[in-house]
C-alpha cells in the first residue's frame, strides 16, 4: 500500500471514529444547525441526497421543508444511481437504504447532489467512504450536456487543512457544514 494511501485510511478510520461518539442530541443539534442553509436550496427542483449512517450528518433537516424532488442513492450491479425517494425503502446489503424500484434519475438532469464525505478541505476537495461509488457516477459528468451542482454535507468537525487530489476526484461547488458554508467554484447560472 501507498504512503498516500495509508494516509487516507488512517485519515478515513479517525475520522468516521470521531463522527461515531457523537452523541445523538449532539447529532439532532448538528442537523439543526445544517438546516439554516435551506434559503439558499429553494430555487432547485431535483435534488439528490442520501440518508445518514455511520455518524453523517443528517439532511433531512436541511431537505424537509423545500419544494424540490428528492432522490435517493441506489447502489445496484451496474453502479451508482438515484432515484425518487418513495415510502417504501430497503436495506442494501453495504447497510444503505434506498428505494426498491422506481426509474433512475439521469445525473445530469439534478439541480444538486448532497454528498456525504469523510473529510473535507477548503480547496473542495472530499474524501469519501473509499468504494468510489460517487466517482465513478460522477466521473461522466464532464461528457454531459449540464452538471448539478455537487454541494458537500458534513460536520465542521470534518474539516482537514488539505486532501490529496486523484484524477478521478470530482470537485465540490459548496460544503454546508453546521456552522458555516464554504463555495469553492461557480456553476452556471447558481451561487451560495
């Protein structure tokens, strides 16, 4: 293994860790917080998010109260895709809920996609779980008509002065936190 990445392991292990002894009011809190950032998400219609597990931070607050579609994460043989949260969900083997069926949305028709990651920087860069799911879906962004924008949730606690930066890595638009948002680039015709 890599100097880079062993470093990243250890980096993802510390991490996930410190999100896990979070407590659960400490957890309600941080959700709370995030959710001061829902004036900015009004205007968007199709958003993808994902539900917490392993100490994320939670976005249903930040997504409850808004106007737009929500889509959910599904990790099926081909890769990763989204799809219309419904009532209805079940456990993926990998401990992820998602909708059971339901026709997939096409990335490049969302507004946005909250991420969840590991650890962040202030060049935008995340780190995430290390299955590569989120790049791999994301990579073919650049070959499509339009990109959403690719805004990053998590705890302020999260935040690591720099990350590497693989070819493949995806940059983030915007990171909320439950204490400040971060913009790291334009996208066409949205800001923070």
């Amino acid at each position: 293994m890599s100097t880079e990445a062993e470093a990243k392991r250890l980096l993802r292990r510390r991490l996930r860790a410190w999100r896990r002894r979070l407590t659960r009011q400490q957890q309600v809190a941080a959700a709370r917080r995030l959710a001061r950032h829902r004036q900015v998400l009004k205007r968007l219609r199709h958003v993808a998010a994902y539900l917490p597990s392993d100490g994320e931070i939670d976005p249903q607050p930040l997504l409850r109260a808004l106007p737009a579609r929500l889509y959910l994460p599904c990790l099926t043989p081909t890769g990763l895709l989204f799809r219309r949260h419904g009532r209805r969900l079940i456990r993926h083997h990998l401990g992820l809920w998602q909708p059971p069926r339901g026709l997939p949305r096409r990335l490049w028709t969302l507004d946005a996609i909250c991420l969840p990651l590991v650890a962040f920087d202030h060049h935008g860069r995340r780190l995430g779980r290390g299955g590569g799911h989120y790049d791999r879906a994301l990579a073919d962004l650049a070959r499509r008509p339009r990109r959403p924008l690719l805004i990053g949730l998590a705890h302020a606690g999260q935040y690591v002065d720099a990350l590497p930066q693989e070819p493949w890595d995806q940059g983030l638009d915007h990171l909320f936190s439950d204490l400040q948002r971060w913009s790291f680039r334009r996208h066409e015709g949205w800001r923070c």
